[in-house]
C-alpha cells in the first residue's frame, strides 16, 4: 500500500513539475474604463492601435496613447476618455467580421 502510495505522489509531482511556470505571462490587453496597457509582444503582431480603439469603445470614449516600452516584457499604456463636448467626433465601434461561408 506504502508503495502505490509512494508511486502516486512521485507521478503528480513529475507531473507538476513538466509544466511551465506562466510567472512571465501577460494578458494581451490589460484595463478598465479609465485605461489600459498592451503587451508589447502582442503588438509587434497585431494593430495596437485597433486594440486599444476597440477597447474603448466598449465604454463609448476615445484613445490616447501614454507611454511605449518598447523592449522584451514591455508594454504600450493609453487612456481611455471622454469626447470633449462641442467637438463634431463620434466614437466608432468596430463591428467583428463575418465571413459567409459558401
């Protein structure tokens, strides 16, 4: 009995140790009403700036980029507000794309 038992808790510990850590995983798009970061890897691959359109316009305001920090592990900030009142700028959303399938 010692034996299986023994087995058991050295497989789920081999187990546990085969898998990554994910101690330097990082959302692609981090925020809220007020704002929000992008990883900097994702938008080496991806339109940065669609991302953080489509992030705001969930909450009905317009982008502002912050700061870059353009190196591994980095990110770009921005800031989500409001349309000045008297300016003729609607906030767009974008619509995802369907495709027909034929």
């Amino acid at each position: 009995m010692r034996r299986i038992v023994a087995a058991s808790l050295v497989a789920i510990c081999g187990g546990f140790a085969g898998l990554p850590a994910k101690a330097d995983w990082v959302p692609p798009v981090k925020g809220n009403d007020t704002g929000g970061i992008i990883a900097y890897s994702v938008a080496t691959q991806a339109d940065a700036r669609q991302i953080a359109v489509d992030h705001c316009a969930q909450y009905g305001k317009i982008v502002k980029f912050l700061a870059v920090d353009a190196e591994y592990g980095g990110y770009i900030s921005f800031s989500c507000r409001w349309v000045p009142y008297g300016t003729r700028e609607m906030v767009v959303k974008a619509r995802p794309v369907v495709r027909a399938l034929y």
